[in-house]
C-alpha cells in the first residue's frame, strides 16, 4: 500500500492491525476511581497493542522516533547532577530550606536511584535491549487510560508518543504514575501478569519494578531547582520537594 501522507499511513497500518484511531473519548477516567481491575484490564489493552504492532518496520513510511534506553540514560545523568549537587553543599552552609532538607535527605534518594541502576544492569538490560531492537517493539508511550481503551476494537486518541521502545516502558509508564498518584496495588502481581502475557523472562520483572523505584518526583523537583525552570518562590519549592517525597514513596527493591 502507497501512502503519501505519514501520519495518515500510520493510522491505516494500526487499523490493518485491529487498532482504530478516534479523536476522543465520551469519558475521562479519573485515577482516584481506578481499581485493581481497571488495571488488569488496560494491562490487557497493552499487551494486544504490542502484539498486534510487534515487527513494525516502517514499511508504511511512518518514521517511529527510537527511544530504546532513553530513560534510563537519562535518570543516569540525574544521578549524576544530584551527586554533584550534594557534594557542593556539604561544603558551605545551606542558605535556604530547600538546600537544607536536599542535604539532610539527598543521599537517601541518591542510593535509591543508584541501586535501581545498578539492579537492571546486573540483570540482563542489555540483553533486554537487545530483544526489543531485534523484534523492533513499539510502545505506545501514553498509556493512559485517557488515551487507550478496548470497545469492539483497541482504540487509541494520541499515537504521537508510539516509539520504538522496550515493551516493558509501557508497562513502567503505567504503573508509575499510578503509583506516584498513591494508589496501592499489588504492583509486584501486576508486573508478574503483564510479563506472562508479553512472554518475558524474569529480568524484564527486574527492570519494572526497578524503574519504577527510581526515585523520579524528587529528582525531577532537584532538576527543577538547580536550573530555576519554574518561576516558584522558595517556599513553592520546599512544597514541591516534600510532596515529591512523598510521591515517591518507598522503594520496591
């Protein structure tokens, strides 16, 4: 099939695959009202995507951005600004709160992402790299439940963020930001469930429940302060970091 319209080939593929392309949904999900169920349900909607998309080659012209090892590259580098960062200030005097509670807890969290780190790569991550590049897995990178859903058909409202990827980011997409939003769940059972469907081994659990165990909110509020990226005042930032820590949570591993 020719196509001259990218985006438009993009959608004729996944239609061919069972995947219809809509506009919106009638409804927006809230996650204070998602139940364990919900869960499984939309862990189902993302492994029949995978499976109906595994092996996409760009025959229909959509260029799929790679981001096979992004993230983790990137919490690398977070690891190593928050280092730096810490090391500066134990050598002068906090001048703020912010700076104070960094200090007091800042290499708390720098173990934490540390050791997810060093937990996937001591658990085969490159092999699992090297798995999704050979059956060039696509992810669908929102995997909201705003975003993807099961009528008759998948549906799917947003297919900007569909990348190549590992199919494990999906489910570490998912999850996170459940976890971050304070819901409890089983998430040990919803990883086992989801990696029986995809047929993955028991490092891609590893990698999961590592990933979401990295301490992403308080690295990502430390970001912010270092590079002053939000017009907060000192106090905004001090919210910010606490309710951070909080959404973090502990760690899984």
């Amino acid at each position: 099939m020719y196509c001259d319209n990218l985006t438009l080939c993009f959608i004729k593929y996944l239609e061919s695959k069972g995947i219809k392309k809509i506009d919106e949904f009638k409804d927006q999900i809230q996650y204070e009202n998602l139940t364990a169920g919900m869960v499984k349900e939309q862990i189902l909607n993302i492994t029949e995507f995978h499976s109906n998309t595994l092996g996409y080659m760009e025959v229909m012209n959509k260029r799929l951005d790679n981001n096979i090892g992004k993230t983790v590259e990137q919490y690398k580098i977070y690891i190593k600004r928050l280092s730096k960062d810490l090391d500066n200030l134990s050598k002068k005097t906090p001048v703020n709160e912010f700076e104070k509670i960094l200090l007091d807890k800042g290499d708390i969290y720098l173990t934490r992402a540390r050791k997810v780190i060093d937990t996937i790569y001591i658990n085969n991550y490159i092999g699992l790299i090297m798995r999704s590049m050979k059956r060039s897995e696509m992810c669908i990178g929102d995997t909201s439940f705003n975003n993807l859903r099961r009528e008759d058909f998948i549906e799917i409202r947003n297919i900007k963020d569909c990348c190549y990827d590992m199919v494990e980011m999906d489910l570490v997409h998912l999850l996170g930001k459940i976890r971050r939003k304070g819901i409890e769940l089983n998430f040990g059972e919803l990883v086992k469930e989801f990696c029986y469907l995809e047929s993955l081994e028991k490092d891609s659990e590893l990698f999961i429940i590592s990933l979401i165990s990295y301490p992403y909110e308080f690295m990502k509020c430390c970001n912010r302060y270092r590079e002053k990226s939000k017009s907060w005042t000192e106090d905004e930032y001090v919210l910010k970091l606490k309710k951070a820590m909080v959404a973090d949570g502990n760690s899984l591993i």
